[in-house]
C-alpha cells in the first residue's frame, strides 16, 4: 500500500532516561496518518482506526515529534479517576491501549483520593500493562493542617501494600510553595520515614533554591526527576531549560552525581523549545559523567 502520511512505531511523548536499551512490551504495529483517516496495520491488511474523530490525530502527530527527537515514554495526567487527555475519545485508555505507545500516568491526588480512587488507578495500571505510577499529592479537596502530612503517609503506607503485591512501583512527587505540604524536607521524611516502598519524584522545578535542591536529596535519592526552568524567587514555573536560574550541569555535577533514573520533561514551551531543553539535560548528564570519570 502507498501511503500518503507518515510511519510511527512504539512511541512516547516523555524522555525517560534509562529506558534506551529495554524492550518495551507493547503490540507491535503502524499507524499511518494521511489528511483523511487515520489506518492501523494488522497482518497484511489495513483498518481505519478513527473515521470521524479528528483530535487523535492531533495526538499522533504529537508522537510523530517525539519519535523524531528520541523521546521514549508519555506522561498523561490522571485525576478524579479519570484520564485527562482532550485529543482522545472515550474509553480514553482502549485507544491509548490500541495506539500502542509506552505511557506513565501522572496521578493528582488529595490524600483522600487515594481511598477514592486507588484501586481503580492500580486497575488502569494494570490493564494498560505498566508497572510504574507517578502520585503527586495536592490540596484541593480539603485545607492543608497540622496533620495533612500524616494522612497523606497514613495513605502512601496503605497504597504501597497493594502496589507491592502487584509489582508496581511509584513515585511520589514533592511539591512546590504553592501546595503548601509535602514540599520542605522535614515534610518529605514524616511519608519516607514511615515507608520504604514508596520512591521519591524530584521536581526539580519546584526547588526555591539549590540548598532546598540538597535537603530534599538528603531524605531520598530520588528515582524519577521532572525538569523545567524556574527562577527561584516565584513559587511555581515549568518554562523552557533555555530560561530561569537552575543550571542543570550544576544540578547533575554536583546533587544528582551518579543518577541514573527517568528524566520527564515538564515544560510548557513549543515543540522547538522541548527539543532544545532536551539536548540541554543531554549535555548536563554527559557532563556530569565525564567529571565523574575524572575523580576516579
């Protein structure tokens, strides 16, 4: 067949360092976008995936940049028991299921939410045939008090008993000034204290500054970053790498030495400007490794 779009394969929207030389277990298949309809190979015969929805192909193209620029996983935010993408028709998760590419879903939840929603979130987990989850806590059900913190690590101890039994690891991501708890490091050491299943999430774009950066590693190493630009003095930013005052060569030579974990790009920017925030994070980390090879 002659195909007047372009050809994509195991895609993902988020780069995850680490994951370059691991077989990702997905069905294998091609989907061809053309100015009409959007067609899925099975066998030797081809099948219009979506006729007359049109926000999938915005997805699709989305995945057609990322392929381009060797981007290997898709964050997608999960909320409210639901899966928050606009470019996709319901059941969302059949069709991000069909499409094929690797994701890691990004859950907002208040503390509460994890007795709410839990098992339905570790149920999408597993039908979508992942085996990791990122939780970042907010506050927007109820005020955060005294003892806001202690629920939450009263949930973190309860949700990783049942992650454990079906092999599923996940992050919990520290807040920034805005969401008030779970953002100091004496915040973070009364959930990690108190559980050793559940790994920590640096959003490095939520620091207020490079000391803040190493109290909140000196808790946790973490396993799972999120990157963007800031400037330190307003609370809460994801710009472009290109702009803000963290500098990621500082970040990866002298706080994150030696790691080795997933790197997401949270940046509101233009596909350019994720490109090169990109290559910018590239450049740090091979740093980074050639200084640490010169200390040897």
């Amino acid at each position: 067949m002659k195909s007047n779009g372009i050809k994509i394969s195991n895609l993902s929207l988020v780069y995850c360092k680490g994951w370059a030389n691991r077989e990702v277990n997905v069905t294998s298949h091609y989907v061809y976008i053309s100015n009409y309809h959007i067609l899925r190979k099975e066998g030797s015969k081809w099948f219009k995936l979506v006729e007359e929805y049109d926000g999938i192909i915005t997805t699709l193209k989305k995945l057609i940049f990322v392929k381009k620029n060797n981007f290997e996983f898709m964050q997608i935010w999960y909320k409210d028991g639901e899966i928050l993408i606009n470019d996709l028709p319901e059941p969302k998760e059949q069709y991000i299921k069909k499409i094929g590419f690797p994701v890691i879903l990004h859950a907002v939840f208040d503390p509460i939410d994890f007795t709410i929603y839990g098992d339905r979130l570790l149920d999408m987990i597993t039908y979508l045939r992942m085996n990791e989850v990122i939780v970042h806590p907010v506050s927007e059900k109820s005020p955060v008090t005294d003892i806001t913190e202690n629920e939450l690590a009263e949930q973190v101890k309860l949700f990783s008993i049942k992650a454990k039994s079906r092999g599923i690891t996940w992050y919990l991501e520290n807040n920034s000034k805005v969401d008030v708890f779970h953002y100091k490091a004496h915040d973070l050491r009364v959930v990690f204290s108190s559980d050793d299943y559940v790994e920590q999430l640096l959003d490095v774009a939520h620091i207020d500054s490079y000391k803040h950066l190493n109290e909140i590693i000196s808790v946790k190493f973490p396993k799972c970053l999120h990157i963007a630009g800031k400037h330190f003095d307003i609370p809460h930013e994801h710009l472009s790498l290109t702009e803000g005052d963290i500098d990621y060569k500082v970040v990866f030579s002298q706080y994150l030495k030696g790691y080795d974990g997933r790197i997401i790009l949270e940046i509101d920017g233009t596909d350019e400007e994720i490109a090169i925030s990109k290559q910018i994070i590239d450049e740090a980390i091979l740093l980074a490794k050639w200084l640490q090879s010169k200390r040897r």
